[in-house]
C-alpha cells in the first residue's frame, strides 16, 4: 500500500490530492506527504534489514509504496566511504564521503529520475522533457528508455560532450540552446503548457525530489541511524540538499534517529554562480537571478533555483550556511580528492573539497567533527573539456623508466623485461 496522506505547497501549505498528477503551486514545488505513523509502524513489521539494498527498501517512505512498479536499473545504492588520506590532507580527522559517481549513469541524478519517471509512467504520460546542465538530462534519457516513454531534453549549447552523447545513445531528441539552464527551462515550461510533453525539470513536479531523499535515508541508515556533524553539498537547483533534509526530519518526526542533533547543511558554491549564497548573506529567503552566471561545474551553473527559499530554509532550519569559493580553486581540489582515495570526483565535488578549508579558517566546522561530502558526479563526466596535457613518449628510443616518477631508479627496480 502507499502511505501519501496528500501533496502539500512548500510555499503556503495548501493541499492536493496525492492520487492525481500535480506539478507546482503558484509556480512553486509541492512536497509529498506521509502517515509517518503508519511507517513506522510498518518498519516495526518488516524492518529493513533482509530487504535488496537499493533505494526502493525505503518503499512505505517514498510515493511508490507497494502498489507501483519502479522503473530502474539494477543497482540504486551508493557507498559511504571513509577517507583516510584526504581527510588530513584536509585539516580534517574523520571525512566521509557519500560517492553516488557508482550509481548506473555515473551520477547522484538517478535517484530522482528514477522516481519522477516512475511516477510519470503510473500517471500515463508518454512524453517527458527537462531543462539540464547534463546530468539530469542522461539520467533522464535512460529511465525514460526504460521506461518506454519519449523523452526531449534542452541543454546549454556549451554543455559537456559526455552527457550530450549519453542522452542521444539513450533516444532522446536533444537540442541545444544558447543562454542558461534556466533560459532552457522557459521553453520547456512553454511546451508543457501547451501539452507537448510533462515537465520534469528540477523541482517542477513532487517526485524527483523523493527520490533524492533516499540519499538521506541512505546516510543515516548507513551510520546506524545517526548523523554526521556536517554535510556539504555543492548546490545548483539544490534538490538533493533539501531532499536530505526532508529525509532527516522525517526519521526523527518518527524517532528513528539515534541523535539528538542534526547535521548543519552547507550550501557550496562558486564565486562565479552563487545566488544561494548571496540571499544567505543577506538573510533573505528567496534568492534573484544570479547575471552572468560562470562555472565550469555546469551542475552548479544555476542563476536561479526554483527551490531557492527551500534551501535557504533547511541551511538556516540546521543551523548551517552558504559558501561560496574561488572558481580556479574547483579543479585542483577536485584532482586532490581523486589522487588522494581514487574516488572518481567530479568537478562540482571539487567545489566542496575546496570550501573545507576556508570553512575551517572561519570556524564553521571544526577538523574533529565529522563531515559528509556528497560526490555528486563521476570524473569521466567532464573528462572531454578538462584533459591536461600529457608528455609524449618515442619508444623507438632508449627510456629511462625511472625518470617517469621523477627520480632515480631505486635498488629493486634497475631493470624492466617485457616476455612476449
């Protein structure tokens, strides 16, 4: 059974009815309702542990229940990995980082559309469409092939080449368009008024962010029901911020946490985008289109969230804040993480990495708390815009193999035989 009691306006509160298909309030996104009471009663039954290790387990918590069929992929879980030698390298003692670059198509975006397909496959929509950076617009491309359902995404004409050829290996019509993700995102909202297709862009109907949400039941489930002291995330549209939120408010509401504190939600952006951090500053709750937006984390390239008050109101409900850090500083922080624990990081990670030092110097965290880091991405995400260059080697020449790691030959290694 489901255990939606009704969809409810994040901006107002007023109700919709959770057994039709509902998109916004007022141009703003709805969350989705539960009997929380019922969940946890029905977990008391049926605990978690014995269930397949993906994010369906959470099923009473999340809209399909057991009535619908989800559309996936096999593997929906991510590891939370311990980090010993970047942490340190860091300033911190006890780094985490929850790496979703495993999940199918190699991003944290899976989750949600996952479920926001899942959902629109249960209300009989055939032609699905969103506004994206990248990731979004693969994931999508995927489960709505799953799915058997059309699909069109709208990008950024500068967009990276991986994503781009993702989606148009997975079917979709994909188009490209000079301007921002929230320029595309118009267009996509103009054909979704005119019937041409249902719009799942970020947060413009109830269930993508569900879906992100199982990265917080994830976490704490993941740490026996207990929380890290931090969590950063580099934020865009902000989904999974205020998905893991909602995910942690939900488990104490039932009193399932082991904690009495909750972790301080950190906004990360780049000083080249960062709209949430400005409103942050200033104390206000919605947060004005951001000119001239310029990263080269596209995922964080957002001028202007549709959730902005959303995520300003968990940052401030944790007791956290927003940063914004050096843009040059994304993709050496990013290559640190990598080389560190062969994490596959990708770029807007790297945003995240580079805000742990500046947020210890202003004593927003501290090195012996325990902090959590959403890798959002996979490395090879980008791997088409950011090769450095490579020296070249003539092996028709004598090679002194030694001098490839920039030092003399050590006793036990003076000579190399290659056997054919």
């Amino acid at each position: 059974m489901r255990f939606v009691t009704h969809l409810e306006s994040a901006l107002d509160g007023t109700r919709f009815d959770a057994g039709q298909i509902q998109t916004m309030h007022e141009s703003r996104p709805l969350w989705v309702r539960y009997d929380l009471d019922r969940v946890k009663h029905e977990w008391t039954k049926h605990p978690l542990s014995g269930r397949r290790m993906d994010m369906w387990r959470y099923r009473e918590l999340l809209p399909v229940g057991n009535d619908i069929e989800p559309v996936t992929l096999g593997k929906m879980a991510s590891p939370l990995l311990a980090c010993p030698r970047l942490g340190p390298k860091l300033g911190l003692s006890n780094l985490l980082i929850k790496d979703e670059s495993q999940l199918p198509t190699g991003s944290f975006k899976c989750r949600g559309l996952s479920m926001a397909v899942t959902m629109a496959k249960h209300f009989g929509q055939t032609r699905l469409a969103m506004s994206s950076n990248g990731n979004a617009a693969s994931a999508l491309a995927v489960y709505a092939a799953r799915a058997g359902i059309e699909c069109l995404v709208l990008m950024p004409r500068d967009i990276n080449r991986g994503n781009l050829f993702e989606c148009w290996m997975s079917g979709a019509r994909v188009y490209l368009a000079d301007g921002l993700i929230d320029d595309c995102g118009k267009l996509i909202r103009r054909g979704h008024d005119q019937g041409l297709w249902f719009d799942v862009s970020t947060l413009k109907e109830p269930y993508r962010l569900e879906g992100k949400k199982t990265m917080g039941l994830e976490i704490a489930e993941q740490l026996d029901w207990q929380l890290p002291d931090v969590i950063l995330y580099s934020t865009g549209g902000g989904t999974a911020l205020i998905g893991m939120w909602k995910a942690f408010v939900e488990l104490r509401q039932m009193g399932l946490l082991r904690t009495s504190t909750m972790p301080r939600m950190i906004a990360v952006q780049s000083n080249g985008c960062c709209p949430i951090v400005n409103a942050f500053e200033k104390g206000e709750r919605f947060a004005p289109r951001y000119e001239n937006a310029q990263s080269a984390a596209f995922g964080i390239r957002v001028p202007q969230a549709i959730g902005d008050f959303m995520i300003l109101d968990a940052v401030s409900e944790s007791h956290g804040c927003a940063v914004a850090i050096d843009e040059c500083e994304i993709s050496r922080f990013q290559q640190l993480g990598c080389a560190a624990e062969g994490i596959s990081i990708g770029m807007e990670t790297g945003a995240s990495l580079a805000a742990v030092s500046k947020l210890l110097d202003q004593g927003q965290i501290r090195a012996d708390e325990r902090i959590l880091i959403v890798n959002t991405a996979a490395s090879t995400k980008y791997w088409t815009e950011f090769l450095p260059p490579f020296p070249q080697l003539d092996l028709n020449t004598t090679v002194d193999l030694s001098a490839l790691f920039g030092e003399k030959s050590s006793p036990r290694h003076k000579e190399l035989r290659v056997e054919s």
